[in-house]
C-alpha cells in the first residue's frame, strides 16, 4: 500500500504555456509550446511547428504534425501525463504504435 497519492489533475494542462527541458549530448535544449483544445504550436531552436490534438481521455492525447517535413514526421506522437503538480507534469511520449516511450517534464507557464 502506498502512503502517497499520484496528483493526476491533467485538465488543468490541457491549454496553456508551457516550457519543456531537455538534454541533448551534456547541452540542455528547451523548447516553448502553447495548447489550445485543438493545437499545439512549439518552438524550438528559433523554428515554430504547428500539430493538431486529439484529447483520448483527460491524460492523454495524440499529437499530429500538421506541416511534416520528412516521413518521421508525419507519425503521429502518444502523449500521456502520469503525474502532476502544482505547476508540472511528467509524462511519456512515442510515436504511436511504438513500445519506445521516453518521460519528461513540462511546466506549465501560463493559462494563455
């Protein structure tokens, strides 16, 4: 038995602005998104991508690249929120079909 309760308030990240960190090689790597119910539009490294969402259930949504560039692009992306706090989340993600999964944390900046 746990002594603990997982927080799993995932509607209060379905839109907003959020910041996700990352290392890449030793070099951190941050990247700037903003949700809506339908669209996420992120920008990294100076290039803004647009994708459409599809909400499954309140953790988790499906993410579409609407402009791909190249076939990795054009695989759809799970998303699924595991636990949240107060102003973060940690989820999971992979192209869908897929069993390689990697985890991450995004805060959370703003409600738009």
């Amino acid at each position: 038995m746990s002594c603990y309760n997982v927080e799993h308030n995932c509607k209060d990240f379905k839109t907003g602005k959020f910041k996700f960190e990352f290392e890449v090689d030793g070099v951190k790597k941050t990247t700037l998104f903003e949700r809506t119910d339908s669209l996420e539009i992120e920008t990294f490294e100076g290039k803004t991508d647009t994708a459409s969402v599809r909400w499954i259930s309140d953790c988790e949504y499906v993410l579409q690249k609407l402009h791909p560039k190249n076939m990795a692009e054009k695989a759809p992306i799970g998303m699924k929120i595991l636990t949240t706090s107060k102003n973060s989340y940690t989820f999971e993600f992979g192209m869908v079909g897929s069993d390689t999964k990697q985890r991450g944390t995004v805060i959370k900046m703003s409600d738009n």
